[in-house]
C-alpha cells in the first residue's frame, strides 16, 4: 500500500500502489474541471515523494514545460511509498 499525505490539512490516506490519485485528491478537495490534463485546474506541488509518482505524462509536459514539483493530480499515478502533496 502507499500513502497520500495532504500538506494542507494534515490528511493521510493508504491507496493501492500503481493507483491513480485523482479520486483521491478530489474527495480532499483539490479542484478538478476537464480530468483530461488540458485545462490545469487540479496543478498541485509535490513536496516529497517525486520518485514515488508515474512518469510525465505527455499532458503535462504539454501544460507544466519541466517543472520541479508540479503535477496534474488527474494525470499521475502513486507507484508506491509515500507521496506530499500541498494544493
């Protein structure tokens, strides 16, 4: 199992690894509007854990360039171990 953990309010919740965040995010209250990587509504910055996420997605090259510690939460995948996240 890995772990989400939510800067903003303390939250940590178990999800399976190789699990999509989106739903997750969304329940914590991170605003999703298309979950297609285009519109860049569901941007959120990782502070720890980078490694622990899928690869960039061509959507978020597309959207983010090359960025240190952004992600679109509608696009990443937690591989395992423990991701933070602020939104």
């Amino acid at each position: 199992m890995a772990k989400l953990k939510f800067e903003n309010n303390g939250e940590e919740i178990e999800v399976d690894d190789r699990s999509a965040i989106a739903d997750v995010c969304e329940e914590i209250g991170v605003p999703f509007a298309c979950t297609e990587g285009v519109c860049g509504t569901c941007v959120i910055e990782v502070v720890e854990g980078m490694d622990n996420l899928s690869s960039f997605t061509q959507e978020e090259e597309d959207f983010l360039g090359d960025p240190d510690t952004e992600r679109l939460a509608c696009q990443c995948q937690i591989k395992s171990g423990i991701v933070t996240i602020k939104y």
